[in-house]
C-alpha cells in the first residue's frame, strides 16, 4: 500500500520541478530583484549590503523617529539618501517593475508604504536650486483637509 503512494509522490515531485526547471520565462518563479546604485553619489552603501538587506528597514524607522520625535535630522540612513543613490537613471525612481525598491519588495512579498508620504523620485538639480521653495520629495500631510467637517471642541459649527 505504502509503495504506490511512494512512488506517486516521486513522480509528481519530479513532474514539478521538471516545470520549474524550463525557461526563467515560462517558471512560476518571481523574478530577481533589479540592485542598482548610482556611482555618482558612491562606489558603496552607507552600511554592508548584508547588513542593509537585513536590517534596512530598521535603520529607516530609527531615521524616522530621531527626525519625527527629537528634531535631530541626519543624512546617513535618510530616505533622501536611498532614493537618491538607487533611483533609476532613467525614471529617477525607486519603484515601477525595475525600480530599486520595489523590484525587492514584490520579490520579498513585503509591501511599501513609505511612498504614501514620501516621494519616490529623486531630487534633481532644479529643485536643488530653489532653496527657498519646500522640497518636494517629501510631502507633508495637509490637516486641515484630514479634519474638514470635524467640529473642534467648544466651537459650534
């Protein structure tokens, strides 16, 4: 009884990998992340690439709160930083099919929402200029559209 049920099993665990083994076309495979790094900015990362593959995202979110919650801004682990070195050169974004980030991403089955706020594009030079002018890589939230129609309390509407 054991026997055909053994070799069933070794047939169809082979039928699979003979389909995952074809064309990287034809595989159910998801594709390779796309790593790219504009060497203008600089020939490494600001940690080792280990090291950010791993732990990345927790150097954004420390990023975020030494910024958000005590003032203290810094360049070494920015979001500026990233999108600026692993934007493509040719649509200056981290996302889209080839895009740095979301190549990885879609990849890892992890979704990105730092781009709800934050642009995903790079700087360019003419924005540089402007210094007076907000950047428009990072986008505020606008509260008063976030509370338009919320009384506010000891007003009468």
């Amino acid at each position: 009884m054991k026997r055909p049920f053994l070799a069933l099993c070794t047939v169809l665990t082979l039928l699979s990998s003979a389909a995952y083994a074809g064309d990287d076309k034809m595989s159910a495979r998801a594709p390779v992340p796309v790593f790219r790094i504009n060497t203008d900015k600089g020939d490494k990362c600001v940690e080792p690439e280990d090291v950010m593959r791993r732990d990345h995202m927790k150097f954004i979110l420390h990023q975020r709160d030494k910024t958000m919650h005590e003032g203290i801004r810094t360049t070494r682990h920015s979001l500026k930083n990233c999108i600026d070195c692993h934007a493509d050169s040719k649509t200056g974004s981290v996302l889209g099919k080839e895009g740095f980030c979301e190549s990885c991403h879609a990849y890892a089955s992890v979704k990105i929402d730092c781009f709800e706020c934050h642009s995903s594009v790079r700087e360019t030079s003419a924005a540089k200029s402007n210094a007076g002018a907000p950047l428009s890589s990072v986008r505020a939230p606008n509260a008063a559209s976030k509370n338009a129609g919320v009384p506010v309390k000891g007003k009468k509407p």
